[in-house]
C-alpha cells in the first residue's frame, strides 16, 4: 500500500512548480503523503514549503517517486534512491523521455492506478564502480547508464589494459572506454557503436571502446557477473571517470577501476500503453522517412 510518496524534480526546474502543486494536491486529496526536497528558496513563493520533508524521510521512506524531467534528472534519482529499491514513476518534460514514460497530462491518470496497485514495474540492474590507487579504494559509486572513462581535454590517445575476472582481456589506445548497463545501451555507448539490449534483460552489460586505434576492438557483452578492471597505463592528469553524465571523478596513471554488478536494482513503473520497440521507433526515429 502507498502511504508516502517522494516527488523529485531539479531545483532549477520552476517551469515544473504548478505540476508539482497539482500533485501534493492530488496525493493528498487520497490521503497519501506528498513529500518534497529541501528546496525551500524554490517552493516558498509557490506555497509548497509545508511539504517539504525531513531529508531522511524524503529519501529513505517513501513507497513510491515521482520524477518530473527528462532522462538525466530520473538518472539522478535512481541513484538517490537506489537504496531502499521503491517503484519510480516516469513524468517527461524533457527531450527523449525514454525513462520517463508518462506525459504530464495523462500522469494523474496513471497514477490513480498506481494507488490502486495496477501497475506493471519492471526491475533494472546497476552497475557499481570503484575507483583505486596503489592498491587503496578512494572511492564506490553505484550508477544506472554508463560510467567513461575518458582523456578529458587532451587531444592525446590513452592506453588502457583491461582484465575480466582476473584474466588478461586487452590492451589498446583510444578515447577511453564505456561499460553501460542494458537500459544505458540506448545512451553514450549507442552514440559510440554500440548494440542495444533490451533494458530488463538482467544478466549482461556492454562494454564499449571509444574510437579505439585498432580496428579489431569492438564492443562486448559480458555477463552481468563478470568483474571487469581498467587500469589506466598513461600518465596524464585530468583523466576522468564520469558517471551517468553527471558526477565526474579525477582518475591518474596507474590507477584502477573496477566495474562489477551492483545489488541494487531501479524499479521502474512502466506505461501500459507503450512498449520498448514503440519507443525506440519513437525516440531513434525509425522508419520516419519510408512512411507517407
């Protein structure tokens, strides 16, 4: 049963203010909890203030999040809420929408069922990635796309030496690497020649070279199980470690990375009137200039 419901926007998003009143409203009227982020400066000359909630309580307690914005902003929450493995419902404001799968005038609709438990969420796995140095972890991050490894600003190539379960993989020049989960096919590594996979498909992710110097190199899919290690064999600085696009980490010469399966899964409320190949054709624009 929903009894608490965490609405999840971007502070900079006030084109999005009198959606997210409607749904405090709307959730309150079914005697549902609304909760908002600590967005005081933002949500005071809306009236919204009351509902803002304990920071523990907005992100630990909810049994259901609503996401309004694009694909970036439901990325920022799957990882904010990965912990506690609660249902998230889709609303699209942004460009390609191919996580948030619900338009803002059918959402109230939708999420009446949802209240009602008729509704179809489908698990997605994620990716964990830990970054070390001289045999030291400086740092884990859980991630739902992609995680690059890039050269930053250089114009130069860098050398990576790749290892899969302690086994010898490759070694190679490029732009660096991408190791995206199944729903982050459709993402960078797309851009970057890489295959998509179905995003419930649980037991593989990609692993994708970036304009490799070596025509035979191309990209993998390895089983979800395998741990993969980048070491980095250039001594540039300002290399990066980038996840999801959005969190950037300075990586060195020499040090490692390790990809590996994550326990946390992303529930993901799914629109009953779409599926995958709808939105792929949809959003890839396939088959547009053979139509007439």
């Amino acid at each position: 049963m929903i009894k608490k419901v965490s609405i999840n926007f971007r502070p900079d998003d006030r084109k999005s203010l009198n959606l997210v009143k409607e749904l405090a409203h709307f959730f309150e009227g079914r005697s549902v909890i609304p909760m908002l982020p600590d967005y005081d400066n933002v949500l005071e000359d809306e009236k919204l203030s009351p509902y803002i909630a304990h920071p523990d309580d907005y992100a630990k307690t909810p049994d259901l999040i609503v996401v309004i914005g694009g694909d970036g902003t439901f990325l920022r929450a799957a990882r904010d809420f990965a912990e506690i493995g609660k249902p998230i419902f889709g609303i699209n404001k942004g460009r390609l929408g191919f996580l948030t799968e619900f338009d803002p005038d059918e959402a109230f609709t939708h999420l009446s069922r949802v209240l009602n438990g008729e509704y179809l969420a489908t698990d997605r796995t994620m990716l964990e990635v830990i970054h070390m140095r001289l045999g030291a972890e400086l740092g884990r991050n859980v991630y739902f796309n992609d995680a690059v490894i890039s050269k930053g600003a250089f114009s130069r190539p860098i050398k990576l030496h790749l290892e899969i379960d302690g086994h010898f993989l490759n070694s190679y020049l490029g732009d660096g690497i991408i190791v995206a989960t199944a729903t982050g096919s459709t993402a960078y590594s797309l851009s970057a020649g890489g295959p998509i996979i179905f995003p419930t498909i649980p037991d593989v992710y990609i692993i994708n070279p970036v304009c490799p110097h070596m025509m035979g190199i191309r990209p993998m899919i390895v089983p979800l199980d395998s741990v993969l290690t980048a070491r980095v064999m250039s001594d540039f600085e300002f290399l990066l470690l980038t996840i999801d696009g959005q969190e950037a980490i300075r990586i060195e010469g020499e040090d490692q990375v390790i990809f590996r399966k994550s326990e946390k899964l992303v529930r993901v409320v799914n629109h009953p009137g779409h599926n995958y190949y709808e939105i792929l054709r949809e959003k890839l624009g396939w088959g547009k200039n053979l139509q007439k």
